[in-house]
C-alpha cells in the first residue's frame, strides 16, 4: 500500500516523511522515556554522589571533589579487586566459548527429535536461583562434600582439598551460570549458516578443523562475539556467587560496591567504584565490539 | 424523606470533593495515616523475629488496646538508607524501627532518631542496670544476648576461660571466625588487649597477632555452624542464643562466659523523628518491654529480657541466661565510638585482617 515518494509532489513527501517520523518516535517515545527515567536518570545521580565526601558519621557530604576515584586507583586493596573481577570475567568468558562452542553447534546441527529437550536441558540450570544453585556447589565443593568424600574414597588424597572459598569455585560457580547463555547465543547464530557452507569447505577438501576455521568461526564471529560480551558482563558484575562461594577472602567489584554501601554507609564511595566498575564494562565490551566489526569487515 | 436520605449531588460537585480529598491526601493534610486509625508501622527484620513480634507484641498486648500494627520487613541496611533518605521529609514512612545497638550509634551520628520521652515509658523502670535508655537515649532496649566463648570438648578438652583461647598456640588451626561479627570480633580483641570496646589500636594489634595463628574466615554464623557441626573447627566466639540454638541441633559446643568480659548484644527499637504516629510508636515501645512479651521472646527465640520483672524458667535461664556473677562481666559496645569508626574497623577488617 505504500506510495513511491517519486510519484508524490515535494510537499507530499515531506508529510510522508513527518509522518514516519512521528509514527517512530511513538514506537520509540515510551521505552526511551523508561530507559532514561529507569537508568540514565540513576546513573546520572550515582556520578553526582561520587563526586561527594564521606564523613563517618555522617553517611555524605555535598562535595565536588575526586578523591574517591583517587583512592580507588591508588589503593593496592581495591586494584587487587579490579584486577581480580578481570582475570575471572576473562577466565569464564574464555572457558564458556571453549566448552559452549561444540556444544551449541551439536545441539544446531542435530536432526534428533528431542532436540527440544536438550534444548531445555541446557538451560535447566538457569531454572533455579543464584543462592540455590551456589547452595548446591557448596555441598560438592565443601572439605566434606561429594568431590572431596570421592577423592579420598578413591585413594587420591588423604586429606581433604579447600576447593571452596576459592577463585577455582567462583570461576566454576559463574560459569555454570553463563553457559547457557552463551551457548543459547551461539546455537542461534549456527542454525542461521547454511550447512552447504560447510559441506563446500569438506568437498574442497578442508579437514573438520580446517573448516571451522576458516568458514565456521568467520561466519558466526558476530555471533561468538554477542555471547562473549554476554558472558563478560554477566561476570563483571556477579554478586552471589563471588559471595558464597568466594568466601570472605575474595573480593570482587560487585560485591565491594555492596560492601561500601551496606556495610561502611560509604555512598559516595560505593557510587564511585560503581562508576568505575560500569565505565570498565562498557569500555571493554565496545572495543571488543568494535575489533571483532572490524574483522567481521575485512 | 427521599431526598433527605438521598441528597442530590451533581456530578461537578463529586468530582471537585474527590481531587479535594487525593490533593490533601498528596499533601499529607488527611488523617489517612497514623494518628485517626492508631495504625502503628513497624519497620523490622522479617522471618521468625517479626513472626515473634506479632504473636507477643503487636496481637496480644497491642491489639486489646485498638492499635493495629503493620510490619514493613526489609534487612536493616535497606531500612537504614531509607531513614537517612526520608530525613528531610516532614512525614516519614515508619513508626518504629526496629535496630541493634550498633545501628542505633549510626542513626543518632546522622541525627534521624528522637530523643526517647522516659515518661512515656512505663515500663522503662523495669529495665535491668545495663540496658537503661538514659545511657543511650535515641534507643529502647528489646531482647539480649552476650558473646560468649563456644567450644568442643572433644576438640578443646580443657574448658577455655576467656575469650584469649583463640590467641593460645596450642589451638592453632581450631579457631573459626566470621566475616559479618568483625564489629563484635574487634571489640573482643580489644578486651583480650586489656582496652575497653572503642580500644581500636590495641584491637588492631591483637587482630595482627590473631592472624598470625591462621584461623578460618567464615562468610557467616550459619557457615560457622556448619564448620562447628563437622569439627573444622572447634573454638570461637558466638553470641549465647546462637549456641543454644546450635546445641539444640545436636552440636557438640559448650560455652564459657569470658573472664575478658561479655559483649552485649541488644535488639531494640527507635523512633525516627519524622515519625507519623508518636503516640503508637511510644505505645509499641512501651508493649515491647511488658514482661509478658520478653517472657515470649525468651521461650521461643532464646534471647533473654532486658526487664528485671519478666519471668523466665529456672532451666531454661540456666540455658540461655546469665547468673549474678556474670552479669557482672557485662560489657556494652562503645557506641560513640562506632558511629564514627565503623568504616574504619572494616577497612581494616578487609584489608589487614582478612588479606592473604
């Protein structure tokens, strides 16, 4: 039903285009007007709150001062923290394209008929809660629990392993949390890519590996980039599992946000590290969106 | 006599009497809140504690009187913020709020709490010694408890008398502590130090020295528990009503109250001074401290009353209480000290203490 603007007079055209405009900005109008009062609007105050002091006692001073920006960057207790979210955001990343990689591609390339629940089986773990299902870690990683009860039944150790309260059990405690998520990603993006693609590359004579990478990887890149970038911030920002199963010892930027807020009343502190928590995220997840274009590209 | 039953109000008129009414109510002009329907809202912790306040307080005492409480259940930190937050408005959302003795020092610091009125408080005169709210104004005292040292026998066989067992060598690798008691634990190491509760130097020192003996950091008390009930560890500090209710599970712990001193621990209540209805938090203030209630909280939670005239059975106070010659060890947190130091004992908590 649409009319070719050609076929309009000027005037007519520009009323089309106004109208498209308006027809656009009522489609866009509400979730702009959610995101900038729900997110933006916060974000905006958090900065403000940053820029205050904090007397203790007083909870927050009206300042207009960096010096918990200054703190945070020179204090080797918070780097640590910052350092320590990177390596695991990295680390889980890393290990949820490796392990979700063949996963996803088996589960868009099977013909089964319970495709569907296996579908469903890889995202069973998302079924439960953060709490529950750490609760459930905590009973096969604890000094009594199911893996170290097996190790010493088998004669492996004889004593018991500290796998909780470690970097090991958050990295595994996180992971299971955003596998499915990368893995959902990635399946998409193999169902989307014709399988003659890769029948061409074997009849060419390529080797399975050889074919993954040099047509497989190249054609679901956007799609490996989308569930890494996923995963990354899931990671960057994890509270609960760094908590239950990190333990009191290992610190990382979610839940010293929380700590600043909750425990030291420090807001100005707290929206600080928040900032530079959000600024990092976001900075790293656009370069990495932006490298992974420019190869898409070339 | 239709139309005196039924008078005739045009529609304009229903209209302008309803924005009437929602604009005073947006102004907070009507009655809609407090004072007309002696509603009184409780700001507390959820779970078994506002359960407990309702079966002892709020329906039997409160109830019979016309007062109709409504718990607002939230964790403390969220209802802290939201005190500090209302402070510049003339009404606030809660009555009562429901805090230890360490969230009161933080409260009074930002000045968000009213001064307690003592003639409004009948049943004040029958506070015990220690807890009087003349010592601390802003905060009406509800239940108590006091750390108190737990241990297993069959890991520690000589019975500790002080809370300086978890400095000794010999119980190297036996000794638990946890995360969110660093408050109560610091002041604890201020009293084996030979300081007082506020002795922040003498407390760090002790913590370095501590440190060096290794013990395991647990995340919370249920963490502890469970490390207690598979013999992880076996000596720790922990506050009585905690113990009992460990022993009740079937725990091998014993406990000594410490030579050093016995840390109190109080749960109480405070009235934020934008309070909308003063009367009903003073009249729940009031009901908490009935002997009746107390008598409750100490059947069915194990903390004991803070009221001399409360009754509580000989055995069971034997369990949960403390005799005449350990109340004389009590020792109340230095609240002056917290209000303005409490960032500073976690930062070194975190970053001395716990740091690898």
């Amino acid at each position: 039903m649409s009319v070719s603007v050609e076929r309009l007079g000027p005037l007519a055209a520009r009323e089309q285009r106004g109208g498209r405009r308006s027809t656009a900005a009522l489609l866009v109008g509400p979730a702009t007007l959610f995101v900038t009062i729900g997110l933006l609007l916060p974000i905006a105050i958090l900065f403000r709150y940053s820029l205050n002091a904090f007397v203790p006692g007083k909870l927050m001073v009206e300042a207009l001062t960096i010096e918990n920006y200054v703190l945070f960057v020179t204090d080797p207790y918070y780097v640590a923290a910052f350092t320590r979210t990177l390596r695991v955001a990295g680390i889980v990343t890393l290990l949820a394209l490796v392990l979700g990689f063949p996963l996803a591609y088996a589960l868009a390339r099977t013909q089964s008929r319970f495709k569907n629940l296996l579908v469903m089986l890889v995202v069973l773990p998302l079924f439960v809660g953060n709490a529950v299902r750490a609760a459930g870690w905590m009973t096969l990683l604890g000094n009594r629990g199911f893996l170290n009860v097996a190790l010493q039944w088998a004669g492996i150790t004889a004593e018991p392993i500290r796998f909780m309260y470690t970097e090991f059990a958050v990295i595994v405690g996180i992971l299971a949390v955003n596998l499915p998520y990368v893995v959902l990603t990635l399946q998409s993006v193999f169902e989307g890519i014709d399988r003659a693609v890769e029948d061409a590359a074997f009849s060419l004579g390529a080797g399975p590996l050889t074919m993954v990478r040099r047509v497989l990887l190249p054609l679901a890149l956007p799609g490996v980039a989308a569930g890494a970038i996923f995963c990354f911030i899931l990671t960057m920002n994890a509270y609960a599992t760094p908590v239950l199963l990190g333990g009191p010892q290992f610190t990382m930027m979610g839940p010293l946000v929380y700590v600043q807020f909750a425990a030291k009343s420090n807001w100005p502190f707290g929206a600080a590290v928040s900032f530079i928590l959000m600024t990092a995220t976001l900075v790293l997840t656009a370069a990495a969106n932006l490298l992974v274009q420019r190869r898409y590209r070339t | 006599m239709t139309d005196q039953r039924t008078p005739k109000v045009s529609r304009r008129q229903v209209l302008a009497g309803a924005a009437a009414v929602a604009g005073a109510s947006a102004l907070g002009l009507g009655p809609a809140h407090g004072q007309a329907s002696k509603r009184i809202v409780l700001s507390t912790w959820g779970g078994d504690y506002a359960k407990l306040l309702t079966r002892h307080i709020s329906n039997p005492v409160l109830g019979p009187r016309g007062w109709e409480v409504v718990n607002d259940e939230a964790q403390v930190v969220q209802r802290k913020a939201k005190v500090v937050a209302e402070k510049r408005l003339p009404k606030g959302s809660s009555d009562v709020q429901a805090l230890t003795a360490t969230d009161i020092a933080e409260l009074t610091q930002v000045d968000v709490l009213e001064k307690l009125d003592h003639g409004k408080l009948k049943n004040a005169k029958n506070l015990m010694k220690i807890f009087s709210i003349a010592d601390s104004p802003h905060f009406s005292p509800h239940i108590f408890s006091g750390k108190v040292v737990l241990y297993n026998p069959k890991l520690i066989p000589t019975a500790p008398k002080g809370i300086d067992a978890l400095w000794d060598p010999k119980n190297q690798g036996k000794v638990g502590v946890v995360d969110i008691q660093h408050v109560y634990t610091t002041m604890a190491a201020a009293l084996v130090a030979g300081g007082k509760t506020g002795d922040f130097d003498k407390a760090k020192k002790a913590l370095l020295d501590l440190k060096k003996l290794k013990p395991r950091i647990y995340p919370s008390n249920e963490a502890l528990a469970q490390a207690l009930q598979t013999e992880e560890v076996g000596l720790c500090i922990m506050w009585k009503a905690r113990a009992v209710q460990w022993q009740n599970a079937g725990a091998n712990v014993l406990t000594v109250a410490p030579k050093e001193g016995i840390i109190t621990y109080v749960s109480g209540f405070g009235i934020p001074k934008n309070a909308p209805n003063r009367d009903g938090a003073y009249a729940f203030l009031d009901a908490a401290m009935e002997a009746s209630a107390q008598e409750g909280f100490a059947v069915d939670m194990g903390y004991n009353p803070v009221v001399g005239n409360a009754k509580v059975a000989p055995e069971l106070k034997k369990r949960i209480g403390f005799g005449p010659e350990e109340e004389k060890l009590f020792v109340n947190p230095d609240l002056a000290f917290l209000a303005t130091h409490a960032a500073e004992v976690k930062d070194f908590w975190d970053k001395e203490f716990k740091a690898a």
